[in-house]
C-alpha cells in the first residue's frame, strides 16, 4: 500500500493548522525526485485569518519589555545549537545543497538570531535640548505593527532567521510566506520558535505563490514586507506593495564579477572562483558570473577548467562538492 504524503502546515495563532486550500504542490527531493511532503497554496481566508491574529498578538506583544522579549531568542539559539544536524539533514533532502553548505546556510541565520537576543539594547531614542526658543526635540523608536517575510527556495533557513527574529524582537508581530519549494525545514526552525517562547499569534505562516504575495503586499494591516528573491518578482513586490503604503526593503539577483590580478596567489585565487562560481549548484544570487583574468593570469584558465571538472557531483547527503539544481525546471532554464 502506498504511504501517505504528510502536509505542510499552516502557523496561524500559535497552532499548525491544516489548509482547507484545494491547490498543493508536492516537494521533491532534487536528488532522488522522492516526494518529500506537499505544501498548500493558502486560500484568502486562511491569509485573512494570519494578517487577523498577528494584528491582535501585536496589541500586547508590543508592551512586553525588551528583557523577555530577548530571553526567548536566548533560548531560541539554543535549541536552533541542539537541533543542527536534523536540520540540516531536512535541509539537504528537500533543497539539495551539501550537508556541509546547509549547515552553514542555518548557521549564517544563527548569527542574526544571537543578534536578535541583544537588539533591545539598542533601541535607544535620542533627546536634544532647547533646539529652538523654548523647544526640545527627541525621539522615540516604536514597533511597526504587522510585518511580512517573503523569502526564496535557496536559502530556507538563513533568510527566513534574517527576516522574523529582527521584527519580533524589537516588538512587532510577523507573518512568513516560506518559499513553496522547500518549506519543511522553514517549518521546524518555526516551531522550535514556538518551543522557544513565542507567544501565539506573534509569528504565522502561510505558504502559496503569486495570489498569496499579492494578499501579502495589499493588506491594509501589514506595514512592512521584506523580500528576497529574483528580480523580477522583487520588482513587482516593490512597486505593489510601496504604492498600498508599506515600508518594503526587496533584496533581489544580483550579477557578481571577479578580477584576478597577475600577482594573486594561483591556488587561491582558483579554489576561490571555483567555490564562488558553482558552491551551492550556482544558486545563490551571488554566484560568480564572470570572471576577468587580467595579463599573466589569463594562462590559468586551462588550469581553472581542470578544477571545475575535477568537482563531485551527487545527493547533498554524501556531501560531494556539488549537490544538484533543486527542480527539473531550474536545470532547463
């Protein structure tokens, strides 16, 4: 009998809650093409429901002082610490990058969580006396409100700890849409979230692609979107969700080149493009497009071709040099 595909949850008011969606995508294991789990595309109602929770959640959560609000991220490194290597394992299985490479992918998201422990402290507001004839002036740093993550296949668990740990420590209330091709590690970073501390409400997901990031960028109760991801949806976003009224920072592909100086030390130099040029199957936005050999170093290109077909290609589990593209469509394209 063939086994059940478990789903992806939705996080709406602190429970994970199965989607009434009749649209799902199935997430597959770039290495093997094994169906891993299927993700809902998130109905109206059902993103209604976590810009709803998340806007009540902020009513309080907003008043809890900076010394709570950091214990929980205090905690929440830990059990991100204690959980690293079933993280990345989940990682690997549905994205395809090395073992090695999703370890530093959650990592790299570790560090803004550490980040997000201390940030209170610096929420500080100035004062300036007697500006004017009987005028002061100061300021005050205040929550947002409802803010919005919406972040790409590539990095599944850095950008998503770049995004929400930043809002909700410094006391707004958050609502992630994951990418659709590989939330499942996503999921467990955000549950251990919960175990961690957060209170219900104060972080939500939904998954889906276009409908739900317009919902995302017309909803008149968040504030702020963040983005990461291709240029052009980044574009729209932008331009979408700017024109509703929200703040919007959108960090899209970028286009990196190296130089290489004749004097620059060859073996370095190479193990450098090689690693920049096709680390994480080339999937990172900045992957190394072009590279500039200038005089001397021109003679190094018979040597640079060598160490790219010298690289192992296999699953991200056995952590060859490369793991594979993470679908069908992104190898074709």
């Amino acid at each position: 009998m063939k086994q059940a595909v478990p789903s992806v949850k939705l996080l709406i008011n602190g429970e994970f809650v199965e989607s009434q969606s009749q649209e799902w995508r199935d997430i597959i294991n770039p290495a093997t093409q094994e169906v891993l789990a299927r993700v809902p595309m998130a109905t109206a109602g059902e993103v209604e429901a976590a810009v709803a929770s998340a806007k009540t959640a902020f009513a309080s959560w907003k008043k809890t002082p900076i010394g709570t609000r950091a214990r929980i991220f205090l905690k929440y490194q830990q059990l991100i610490r204690e959980h690293m290597k079933e993280l990345a394992a989940l990682l690997t299985a549905e994205q395809g990058k090395t073992l090695a490479d999703a370890e530093g992918d959650i990592f790299r998201g570790l560090e803004v969580v550490e980040h997000a422990a201390s940030i209170g402290n610096l929420q500080l507001g100035e004062y300036a006396e007697n500006v004017a004839g009987g005028v002061d002036t100061y300021t005050v740093q205040q929550p947002l409100g409802v803010c919005a993550g919406i972040t790409p296949f590539n990095f599944p668990a850095m950008i998503p700890l770049w995004m929400f740990p930043m809002a909700i420590a410094t006391g707004n209330t958050f609502v992630l849409k994951p990418s659709e091709q590989d939330p499942m590690v996503t999921m467990q970073l955000v549950e251990l979230a919960l175990q961690a501390g957060i209170p219900a409400g104060v972080l939500n997901v939904v998954h889906g692609g276009e409908a739900v990031v317009n919902a995302i960028c017309d909803h008149p109760d968040i504030k702020a979107i963040s983005f990461v991801g291709s240029s052009r949806v980044g574009t729209h976003v932008y331009n979408r969700a700017s024109l509703a009224g929200k703040r919007v920072q959108c960090m899209m592909g970028a286009k990196n080149h190296a130089i290489v100086l004749p004097d620059a030390n060859k073996e370095q130099a190479l193990n450098q493009l090689t690693g920049a040029a096709f680390g994480a199957a080339g999937q990172r936005c900045m992957a190394l497009s072009v590279a500039v050999l200038v005089g001397e170093a021109r003679s190094w290109i018979p040597d640079l071709v060598a160490k790219a077909k010298s690289l192992r290609v296999g699953a991200g589990k056995d952590n060859p040099d490369l793991g594979p593209l993470i679908s069908c469509a992104a190898r074709e394209r």
